[in-house]
C-alpha cells in the first residue's frame, strides 16, 4: 500500500457520514468474473504464511498482563487465551496444513493424515491415515467432517471443470459416510443440514440429507444458479450462499447457512424460492435480463447483470448500481436488512458504497478503503481483512476507521475482532483481542509461525503451524 494506513483511515474519518450500516455478518466475493482473482488473493496470503513457517519456537509463549484492565462489556470481552492440551506433532517431514472445527471437535490435515481432537479435552479422539495429495483441503460443519477430493489431475483446458468428490466423515469417528461426486463447474450450497447440487450440465437440483446423503428432493433441469438464503445470524465472509469453501477449501473456510430458504435462477428468468428440506416452491418472481450471478439475504435477491455501464447488480424490481464516469464495481456484500455495500475503483482508488436495497439511494461514500481480501458486518461495523502490507481494518457504523493493523482477522463475536500478526523478529505471530464495543485492544499472546489457514469460534482457535496444531480457549 502506497499510502500509509493512518492517513487513509484519517481521510476515511473525515468523509464518514452519520448513516448506519445496518446488522449483518457477511463477506462477498464477486461473481464469476471475479472468483478466480479473489481466489488467488486467499490462496497468495496462505503461500505466504508458508513460506514463513520455519524454525519458529517449540511452545505458545503466554502473554504477560501488559495492557491496562479494561472495563466488561456486553458481549463479554475476550482477555486471553488458554492452552488446550500439548500442540500434537505433525507426521515425520510434514507439517499441518489446515485446522478447522466440527462442533466440539477440532480438525487437522496434513499431507498424509486427518486427525480430530476433543475441543474440551485436547485428547486424540481418532487418526484418518491414507491421505494423499488428491486431497485439497477440509471443510466441516457441527455434524460433518468434509474431506475435498480431486482424484485426476487438472485437465489442461482452463475452461473444462475438473472432477471432484466431497467426502463426508463422522466428526466423532472418522468413519466415512457418503460422497458426492460433482465438478468445479456445478453449483453447490452447503446448510447446517442440507448439500444442495446444482449439475452445470443437465441444470437438475438434488438437495442431500447432510450427515447421511440420502437424497431428498430434486428438481427438474432448468435452475442456471442457485444460492443459500443469508442471514444476519450467519457468521460468514462466504457471501456466495455457502458453497465457496467447498471449491476452494485450502484457502477458504466453510460457513453454513442457516436459513431454509434456497434460491435459483432458472435459464427462462424466473427466480424460485424452495424450502431447501423439502423442495416445496414458496414463491416465485421474474428476474431482471441477463442474470449473471445471484447471492440472497435476509429475504432479498440480488443479481450481477449487464448494463449500460457495464457490470452492475439489481433486484428483480430495479438496477441497484451501474457504472458511474470511470468508477467501476469490483464487488459487494450485504451489510444489513435492505442494505447493500460495494467497492469501486477508478484506477488505484478505492470508495465504498452503501446502497439503499429498497430504493436504489447510494446513502454513504467512504474513502480510502483497503480493497484486497474479505469483508463481514456485526453490529453495524464493517471489517475488512486483506493480509500482507493490506492488513486490517474496523469501521464503526459511520464509516470511520477505529482500529487497524497489519495483520489477519476476523469477527469472533458481536462484541470482539480477532487479528493475527506477525510482529516478531522471529517469525512468530501475535493474537489480538479488539473490542467491537469500545475498540480497545488486549494482546492475548503469540505462537509460532502458521502453516495454513485458522480457525475460530466464539470459544475456540486453533492453527496449524511448522511446529504443531495449536488450539486455545478464549479466555474473558
């Protein structure tokens, strides 16, 4: 970054109006256009961390209280982290690639193996050996383990999809369940319940029961798209409707929908709301022309589509945004009930946009926003994590930058941010707690140098590392 953060967020504070963001939790990568280069954004900053693994220390060296003691919050604040169990080593030659949690159980890959661990306990609950490297990566839910097979290789046509299986686990065995053989042109949702399919070359739907693969409805050819119906209550960057981490699993993190709702576009124009258990049609509406990508939330249907302008995005019932003079959408997430956030750039410039859903009123432009990496909303503030010399950065609900780094991070709840930084001479990196209430920061303690993506909930991180797969309880 060209500009030192300071004075961006300086200039961002003093053109932040007093319009409200709205409550949400999502992060919204671009349509079809877009997916490749956004991709390749996650997977450059997880290249990164791997080459910094290294040396790095034997042991998570616990903060000493240095901050001032701060003031209880609503959420509870989160003050510092506690060891669950010993780091548990990875393979001989190996290192862990990948950390994720399944319910109470926390899941590492290597190269060679899987391996679960009691998320209360730090025991070994059970060791999936044979893995090779036609596995790409893992995605879980509370009630499904999901290995993400490619068993050839890439085919040298980059606009031929590849074969893919997902494979589904016991969280609490290992044993495998079913798989889903698809490709990377097919569609796919992934609920707390519920696989949706969509096939990109018969345009049929099949829904699965999640934990079994009993199949439990289909819909006949026709659907060119479909998405899971977001939430507020979802946490999630993935604003693609829960199926982008299914593609994309080394680099990306699965966040099931909630909502029983699902969405699809037919290739005659009509948008179809299912209920996604059952199959049942709820409601039916026509699309705007030339639909080239759809995301829902909170009730509300939005499309890319081709305009005057060039790319814009709309509801069924009107053009949200087309290009204005040389500014020009580069992507969007919804930030709240009716509201609708989107970048755009005029050559190195970035603003974002908040965008009345209902009536199509731009109510806000902020400045000298970091554009790279993911976006998600709480309680109205915006956070964006770009990784690298993009760091990271929260806005409170006028648009105003309050915090930053140069780190990694993300919502852990309401109420805190979570950010990983590599602060140390040494390659380690440093875990910070951030109020989302106050702003404040607490320095919750360091680790050796991560190999791979982490993980966290509102109770739990983990994260592979060169040295072992670490996990912590937050402590508040």
């Amino acid at each position: 970054m060209s500009t030192d953060l300071d004075e961006l967020f300086t200039t961002l504070g003093r053109q932040a109006d007093a319009v409200p963001i709205g409550t949400a939790e999502q992060a919204r990568r671009r349509g079809a256009q877009l997916r490749t280069r956004q991709r390749a954004v996650l997977a450059g900053a997880a290249a990164v961390v791997l080459v910094l693994a290294g040396a790095g220390v034997l042991a998570v060296r616990q903060h000493r209280l240095t901050d001032p003691v701060l003031p209880a919050t609503t959420p509870s604040r989160i003050r510092g982290l506690a060891p669950l169990g010993e780091p548990l080593p990875a393979p001989a030659g190996e290192t862990w690639t990948a950390a994720r949690i399944a319910g109470d159980r926390v899941i590492g890959l290597s190269k060679t193996r899987a391996i679960a661990i009691d998320a209360g306990t730090g025991r070994t609950l059970w060791t999936l050996p044979g893995l090779d490297s036609t596995y790409l990566g893992v995605a879980t839910t509370a009630k499904s383990v999901i290995l993400v097979r490619q068993p050839a290789p890439a085919v040298e046509d980059i606009k031929a999809p590849d074969n893919r299986v997902l494979e589904f686990h016991d969280p609490a065995t290992g044993a495998k369940r079913w798989q889903l053989p698809h490709t990377t042109g097919d569609r796919l949702v992934l609920h707390r319940d519920v696989v949706v399919r969509l096939s990109k070359t018969t345009g049929r739907i099949d829904a699965y029961d999640l934990a079994g693969g009993r199949r439990l409805w289909t819909a006949a050819a026709g659907a060119t798209m479909i998405s899971g119906m977001l939430t507020g209550a979802d946490a999630s960057e993935d604003v693609s409707g829960g199926g982008a981490a299914l593609f994309s699993p080394e680099s990306e993190k699965a966040f099931p929908v909630t909502d029983d709702r699902l969405v699809s576009i037919t290739s005659g124009g009509q948008v179809v709301i299912r209920n996604i258990r059952t199959g049942k049609v709820q409601s039916q509406t026509r699309a705007r022309r030339d639909a080239q990508e759809l995301i829902a939330y909170e009730g509300m249907v939005y499309t890319e589509e081709s305009t005057p302008g060039g790319l814009g995005i709309g509801t069924p019932q009107r053009i949200l945004y087309d290009r204005q003079g040389s500014w020009a959408m580069d992507r969007y997430f919804p930030c709240g009930h009716d509201r609708l956030c989107l970048y755009e750039t005029d050559g190195s410039d970035v603003r974002l946009l908040l965008i009345d859903a209902v009536g199509g009123t731009v109510l806000r432009r902020t400045g000298a926003v970091p554009l790279s990496g993911t976006s998600s909303v709480r309680l109205g503030h915006v956070m964006t994590s770009g990784g690298g010399d993009k760091g990271t950065a929260l806005y409170d609900e006028n648009g105003q930058a309050r915090y930053s780094d140069n780190g990694i991070g993300g919502f852990i709840d309401d109420g805190n941010v979570l950010t990983l930084t590599r602060d140390a001479g040494d390659g380690r990196f440093t875990a910070r707690g951030v109020s989302n209430i106050d702003y404040r920061k607490v320095t919750l303690g360091t680790m050796p140098e991560i190999s791979g993506r982490c993980d966290w909930d509102t109770g739990l991180l983990t994260c592979p590392t060169g040295q072992g797969l670490y996990s912590w309880r937050f402590t508040r």
